[in-house]
C-alpha cells in the first residue's frame, strides 16, 4: 500500500515507519510526507531518506476547510492509498476526515481512552497509572478517539520524571506504529460500523 505520512514536528514516528517500510515483506511503501508547516524537523530526515515532501502551510489557505483540501490534494498527487497521522497537530476537518474513512490513522501517547489530547505523560504521572503507553488508532471526527487497532503499555517508575516516562513510551510507539500499519496495510484490520474489526486470514 501506498502511505503518506502527516506530520508537524520532529519526525520521530515517521522515521520508525521509513525504517520498518524498508525491511523485506512489510506490506506499505512511505511514498511522501506532508507537513503543515516549514519548521517541521522531520522534514529534513524525510528528505535525507529519499521521501518526498511536501509543506502544505495553514497560512496560505482561507480556513481549515481549504488547508484540508490541499492537503488532500497533496496526497492525491503523491497517489496515497493511507494515511499516517504521526505528530500532527492540526485537528482535521469532518470532511477530510470522511473522505479518508478507514484509511486514516493516528498514534496517541496514552493508553486511550485515558488521556485524550496534550501533555498525556504529566497527566498520567499527576494520576499515579502505573501502566501507561500508546494508541494507534483509526481516526474519526472527535479527537484523540477511534476505533482502537493496537496499543503498547509501558511500565510508570518510581521517580520519573515526565520526560522519562515520555521517552520509555516513545520508543514503544516506534515499534507499534510499524506493527498497527503493516496490519491495516495488509487488511487485517478494519472499520465496519464504527468498530474496528480484525481477521486474520488476509
Ligand atoms: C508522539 O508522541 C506521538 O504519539 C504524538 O506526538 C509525538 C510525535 O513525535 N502524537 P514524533 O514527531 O513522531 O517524534
């Protein structure tokens, strides 16, 4: 399958998927990365891999509605059959969000639904979990939420600090994103009737 990656900042996620796309038999290709603004680091390590991008920035379009379109032009252009959100940081339109229906997903530090949105690992701390980790998940309308395709917890220490924590979730994220792509690539999961269905014969 053919996979574009969205994505805002340092690119880390992305890189893990580059990387796991590169390995023999892994079902999807990364066949560009598109990012909403400039300043984004993956950019950079995108293009040092050889993958194609684009910066498709919020400023040059009316409203969220036209961003949208051209990113969804972007990803016509790059012939994108998923998408992969990995830290991007716009909330998507409903339209966008229709249109790529059950070909969209998202990674999410938390173990959903604990800690939808910002600053999931000071939370889980402030909390006291003592299992934290990560979501991947098909995206839908609302945020942070979505028929769930795989999660990866992570123990909470005594003593961390929430940027420990962070860096012990994300490199269980890394692992995950390859493993939850290459089933949706591979069709071993799905959307049907907002749930996520999965076999295991495809
Ligand atoms: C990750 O923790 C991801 O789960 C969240 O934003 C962070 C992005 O990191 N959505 P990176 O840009 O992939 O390094």
């Amino acid at each position: 399958k053919r996979v574009a990656i969205l994505i805002s900042g340092r690119g880390s996620n992305m890189e893990a998927l580059v990387a796991a796309a590169a390995g023999d038999d892994y079902p999807a290709e990364i066949v560009g990365v598109i990012a909403n603004t400039p300043k984004a680091r993956g950019l950079e390590s995108a293009r040092m891999r050889g993958i194609a991008t684009r910066v498709v920035p919020q400023r040059d379009h009316a409203d969220r509605a036209a961003h949208d379109e051209a990113i969804g032009a972007a990803l016509t252009e790059l012939d994108a059959e998923l998408v992969c959100l990995a830290g991007y940081m716009r909330i998507l339109t409903p339209g966008f969000v229709a249109a790529w229906a059950g070909r969209l997903i998202n990674i999410h530090p938390s173990l959903l639904p604990c800690f939808p949105g910002l600053d999931t690992h000071q939370r889980a701390l402030d909390v006291g979990v003592k299992l934290h980790g990560a979501t991947v998940h098909f995206v839908t309308e609302a945020m942070d939420d979505g028929p769930i395709i795989a999660q990866a917890a992570v123990p909470v220490l005594v003593g961390d600090t929430a940027d420990a924590l962070a860096a012990r979730v994300l490199k269980a994220e890394h692992r995950l994103y390859a493993m939850a792509l290459a089933m949706v690539a591979r069709g071993q999961v799905r959307v049907e009737d907002g749930r996520a269905v999965f076999s295991t014969t495809s």
